[in-house]
C-alpha cells in the first residue's frame, strides 16, 4: 500500500459524506435476532404504513402465472400497466412513467431538474425523503413550518424564490396523517411561477373514498407543471415489490424517461400492479380495515389522554412523551412503531394501523410503556 494513498472519501464529491441517510422501520428479521427470537411471527411491525392485509390477492395469482418468465427482461416502459393506468386516470398513456417505488421516481426529479444552483420548497416536516433527494445533488432545501402538523400552502407559495425549482406536497403527508383540500391546491396553484415544478406526492389517495379525494389530475390536464406521484406500496399492498408511478405532462414525462435505468421496474412488479389496479374487493377491504383500526386507535388515546394528530392515513402520531423510549419499550415486546425524533418530533410515535388484532397488542404494549417510561 502506498502511505500517501487517498482516501474513499478525499475522492468523492465533496457533499456525499454530508448526506443524511433515511432511518426505515425495523425489519422484523433483525428485531427478532435483537430480542433472541426465534420465532419472528410473534413479532407486529406497524411502522413502515404497509397494509396489514398482506398483498392484493390478484396480485399475487398474477405473480404464480408470471414466474415462469422470470428469465426474460421486463419491458422497461411497462406498456401494459401504464395502458392500465391510462384508462383507469383518463389519461394518455405518455403522461405516465413508473419507477421502483415513488422513492425512486423522487430521485429522477432530482435528475432532471436540481443541482447546486436549485432549491426546493417543502415543510418541515413532510416526508423527508424530499430533503434527502435534495441533500443528494446538492440543492437548497427551503422548509416552511407546518400549521397545526399541516402544509401551510401560502407560506410554501411565499417561500419561492427564482432558484426554487420543485415544491413537494404530500397528501396525505406522512409521517402527520395530514392533509390539504381541493380549494386550497388550487389556489396554490392559481398564479404559481412558471419556473417552479408542484410534486405533489399522493401515496396514501387511495385510502380515502373517491369523494374525498381532490383531484390534481387535473392540473396535468390542464398542462400545468404539475407531477403526480403514486404507489402501489401502500393501499395495494405491494411495497416489497417496488412499484409506483408519476402522471405529469408528456413533455416532462419524456424527460424523466431520459434518466430512467431501461429496466427499473421488474416484470413481476408490473404484472402485479396491474392485477392489483382491478382489485377493488381488496381496495375496499383495505378502506374498511383502515377506518375501523384509525377509529379504534384513537379513541383509544383519548381514553389515555394522549394529544394525537387526526390522520387521512394508514397512520396515527401520538403524542407519548419521550417517543424513542416508548419505542424501544414496546419494541421489547414485540411491537415496532416508529420514533419521531427525525422529523424533529422526539415526543411523538407514529403508529400504522394494523389489523383488529395487531392493533389491540399495539394497545397493550403502548400502555405497559407508557406507565413504565412516565412513572
Ligand atoms: C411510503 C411513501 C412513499 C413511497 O413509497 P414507495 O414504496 O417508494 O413507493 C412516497 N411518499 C410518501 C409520502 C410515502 O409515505
């Protein structure tokens, strides 16, 4: 070895070893492994905003039929999900692109339109892989408080500046249940510079009934720099598989394509995605489930007098005092939630809603920390 070698990080771009890097939900494996489990079954994890049910059913018989040409290479434009897509949305297959998850769409946006001389504008604390994708080719990062845990649209539209390039909305917002209505996105969007890209990440829409969903579709319609973000992660059950999508006007979806990997979707994914899209018994079961289990939940804090955030979501924050304690008691019994202290919110816990079951353990163990941490 040469003594003046230089080092992994002397060679790389100088803001990579500033990055942050995501904290995911605890894996069930690895808890059980922690604790000295061997049976990882007794384990529940509610923090990752993954659907109890398990995966859509369709989804999986797709699956069985296609493994059988798993040898093949997918068709990296997914023609037959985004056919799908087309006429489920009305709209034109070329205003669609899918990606490993919105996650991985996130980062093509960030391809496309940041680096060093661009910023982004979201709150303080929406999802954060926004901030993480900025961090990643170094752009700016402008966060505006949230008012009573809720993107505050006006100040977001305040808060541009001529670098801004992408604002990011999610609605819901994870990890706050949160969400902004139909008249207050169209007036953000009324009158909005023509410089700046509106993401607006909609990865919980298809819990909420379709009365209540606001419609941003429009907006892309409408041609308006506007990029849709969706996922079969959440209300489809997919997340292990790594699907989503973005609807954005086709001059932008062009764009994205440019930085797409040619496979980056999976054909197992696709298939199951467009199985998953029929499957409205399972959507509605999911609804159900999650309506039922965020009533129970709540009520629940209530009766333990714990301040929590009413959620549009799969998910609830609740307020426990010191939430990574909380966390790492009811962890010791098996159930694992997620601490909110990298969102800036050390007092809080978010809780996905389990099934009927999962949810009354969840109960008990948050109980059992709570008198044990407080007292
Ligand atoms: C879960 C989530 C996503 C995306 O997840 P993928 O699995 O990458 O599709 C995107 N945005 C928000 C707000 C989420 O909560």
């Amino acid at each position: 070895m040469n003594d003046q070698a230089m080092t992994f990080n002397a060679l790389a771009r100088p803001w990579i070893e500033g990055l942050g890097t995501y904290e995911p939900g605890r894996p069930i494996e690895e808890v059980a492994r922690e604790l000295g489990l061997a049976d990882a079954g007794e384990i529940i994890k509610l923090a990752s905003n993954e659907n109890a049910l398990g995966p859509s059913p369709k989804a999986m018989a797709a699956i069985r039929q296609a493994a059988k040409q798993m040898h093949q290479y997918p068709d990296g434009g997914a023609y037959a999900l985004r056919q799908a897509l087309s006429r489920k949305l009305g709209v034109p297959p070329d205003t669609i692109i899918t990606g490993a998850g919105s996650n991985e769409l996130i980062e093509l946006i960030g391809h496309v339109f940041l680096d060093h001389t661009a910023e982004i504008v979201m709150a303080d604390r929406a999802f954060v892989a926004y901030k993480l994708i900025a961090a990643m080719f170094g752009a700016g990062v402008i966060a505006t408080p949230m008012v009573r845990f809720t993107h505050d649209l006006k100040a977001m539209k305040k808060a541009i500046t001529p670098k801004t390039r992408v604002v990011f909305i999610a609605n819901p917002n994870n990890p706050t249940g949160t969400m902004v209505g139909q008249g207050d996105l169209d007036a953000f969007m009324n009158g909005i510079a023509d410089h700046v890209i509106v993401v607006i990440d909609e990865a919980y829409i298809e819990l909420l009934p379709p009365r209540l969903q606001p419609d941003c579709i429009r907006y892309v319609r409408e041609g308006r720099k506007v990029i849709i973000l969706r996922t079969f992660s959440k209300t489809y059950g997919l997340a292990g598989l790594r699907i989503g999508y973005a609807i954005a006007p086709a001059a932008c979806i062009r764009l994205l394509n440019k930085v797409r990997q040619p496979f980056n979707t999976s054909a197992m994914s696709q298939i199951a995605a467009v199985a998953a899209l029929d499957d409205d018994a399972f959507v509605k079961e999911t609804r159900d489930m999650t309506k039922a289990g965020l009533k129970f939940l709540e009520s629940a804090f209530r009766r333990m007098d714990l301040e929590y955030v009413p959620s549009s979501a799969n998910f609830v924050m609740v307020k426990v005092g010191n939430g990574r304690q909380i966390f790492e008691h009811m962890q010791r019994s098996g159930v694992i939630v997620r601490p909110m202290d990298p969102y800036g919110l050390p007092e809080y816990i978010r809780i996905t809603v389990g099934t009927p079951k999962q949810n009354q353990r969840c109960l008990v163990a948050l109980r059992a920390a709570v008198n044990a941490v407080n007292s």
